[in-house]
C-alpha cells in the first residue's frame, strides 16, 4: 500500500494491508504486526463516495489527462471524500527517486481539479516495484503533495510478491527490499487479511488489490491469488473486490458466491481488443459471468450507504457505460 501524501505514516516500512472502516476508524496493519489507527468524519448521512482509476501514470499522455479531466467533473457532482488507486502508478518503471519528475508530471499535474484534492489510497502495482519503491513511501513526497488517505471497511493488499512470474524473469529489475524473505512476508499478509477480515462487523468488505483475481481483459486471472487470496475473501463474505493491472473495465459476478470483481485499470493506455482476441480456457470460463467489459480509457465511481453499494463506470468523455446497485443480502441488479 502507498499512500500518496498524508504525514501521519510511517513509510520506512512498506504496509502490506490497509483497513478503512466506515464508521470514522481507520486501521492498517503491516506485515511487521504494526496496528496504527486514525480517524476521518463520514457524511451526515453516513454514505461514501470514491473514485477508482488504475494504471495511469504515463506523464498525461494516452488520455491520462482526459480521464483525470472526467474525474474531476464527476468526483465533484457526487462530492466524493476519496480516491483509491489501483497500482501501477507511474509506468514504465515506478520513481527513480523522492525528485523524480514524474510524480509532479503524472500525478500533481494531472489530478489538478478541486474535487480531486482530497485524499487518495494507493497500492503498488508490478510497475511501481520496478522502480524505487522506497521513493514512493517515502514522507518527503508528502512535503510535496499533501493528498492521499473512510465509509465501509477496506482492505488493501500488496498483491504484486504474490505473482511468481516476477521472481523469475530478467528483462526487468524489481525492488523487493523489505520483501524477502518472501514466504513470511506473504504468509503475514495473508494472517493480517484473515484476521482483519474476521474481526470486521461492516456491512460492505471491500478488498483492492491492483492484479485481478478474476478477468477477461490481456491478463485474465491471477493463479496465485485464486488460491491464496479467493478462499480467504469466500469464508469471509467479502462483497467487491476493486484490481488494476488489466488495462480495462470490467465487471465480473462469483460464480459460487456474492462477490463482485471490479477492475478499474484504464486510467491512461488501453488495450483494444483483448476480450475477442484472448482464447485462454480460465477467460473463457469467466466470459460466462461477465456483466460488463470496455477496453478503452475509463474510472470507476462507487457510492455507499449501510443498504446499498452502487458502482458505476464512465469513458474517457465522462459517459456512463454500465451501473449495478448491490442490496446488502441481495444479489446485485444492473440498471
């Protein structure tokens, strides 16, 4: 988890779960057994509004600007109180350093509008371990932008350690400091996520990471979340899991249980074509319970209330593509 912003952490040490409860109280939990708690005033009404985007840090270009133009049209009609990042933060390869100029370039710059000057939750994508990780947790970059950390619980979890496939390749260099050795960092995060999980008495558990667990789009599901992460958000009635990684939108139902998977990865580069062009039997399998899929540029808006989360996506032009209302004990209904 990276928190673009917000002086009150502490990020010598890379967090690999943070909880948001909706009822003003705000916990995270890291692989280290550290608990810190804050607080942050909901509406009068007790209901929630955010914004999604993911995979957009590319200087402004390939329509980042437009979106975040969107975004700030949209994010000030429903008045919303946070943004949350899906990783991939800055492409191709995270912040060389705290004065790397494509944190004012891509994110300052671009996020400019008012409504957008709130604070925004972010997790690190697979991108963003390729560059200095410590950079981007680094409190100095709070100094230089001071957004970023409400009403539901949220968990966010550091799923980039879990794929293997970045242990093995050489093309790319990863920043795993504070991550090896691996299989106790992971096995923390799992424990952390169990545990928080257990003890929550919200009525919406909504957990992001930034890779899918379950996706039509260019990379379709991610192995070792279906079998490490899935079981855990089953046994512990979670309602919507929220990715990147997937340059797209897209909605897709459980096929066995309530919850909803949400990727909100186009905030700048799409890939066209990927739903007809993947052939994958994992894809095929998930085409059954797909809602909703768009491969161009696009957010995600979700609004909460104690009985109903609504979730809607939008293009680059600020349209609304595809909106579904879940009512808590009822299975969701598109509108």
């Amino acid at each position: 988890m990276v928190n673009l912003g917000n002086n009150v952490h502490d990020h010598q040490r890379k967090w690999s779960l943070l909880l948001i409860v909706i009822n003003c109280l705000m916990i995270i939990r890291s692989s280290f057994g550290e608990l810190e708690r804050f607080e942050h005033p909901p509406k009068d009404d007790g209901s929630l509004s955010i914004l999604v985007v993911g995979d957009w840090g590319r200087n402004g270009h390939f329509n980042q600007s437009k979106v975040a133009l969107q975004m700030g049209r949209i994010g000030e009609k429903l008045d919303i109180d946070f943004v949350i990042s899906a990783g991939d933060n800055f492409y191709d390869n995270g912040l060389k350093s705290v004065t790397d100029p494509k944190f004012h370039n891509s994110f300052t710059n671009v996020y400019s509008a008012k409504s957008l000057q709130k604070h925004w939750y972010t997790i690190l994508g697979n991108h963003d371990y390729r560059g200095d990780v410590e950079a981007q947790l680094s409190p100095l970059l709070r100094n230089i932008d001071t957004r970023c950390i409400e009403t539901a619980e949220f968990f966010f979890v550091d799923t980039t350690p879990f794929v293997e496939n970045y242990f093995a390749e050489s093309e790319h260099s990863y920043d795993w400091r504070q991550v090896y050795p691996r299989r106790t960092y992971l096995a923390n995060s799992l424990k952390d996520l169990e545990k928080a999980l257990g003890e929550s008495n919200a009525k919406w558990k909504i957990v992001v990471g930034h890779h899918p667990i379950r996706s039509v789009g260019h990379h379709g599901d991610t192995p070792e979340l279906v079998k490490h992460l899935l079981p855990l958000l089953q046994a512990n009635d979670v309602d919507l899991y929220i990715n990147g990684h997937d340059h797209s939108l897209e909605h897709i139902s459980s096929s066995d249980n309530s919850i909803q998977f949400l990727t909100s990865g186009a905030g700048s580069k799409a890939w066209r074509g990927d739903y007809d062009h993947v052939k994958d039997k994992s894809r095929n399998k998930n085409r059954s319970m797909v809602r909703f899929f768009y491969d161009g540029q696009g957010f995600m808006s979700l609004h909460l209330n104690p009985n109903h989360a609504h979730f809607l996506f939008y293009d680059v032009f600020g349209n609304i593509l595809h909106s579904s209302k879940l009512t808590k004990h009822l299975h969701y209904s598109s509108i």
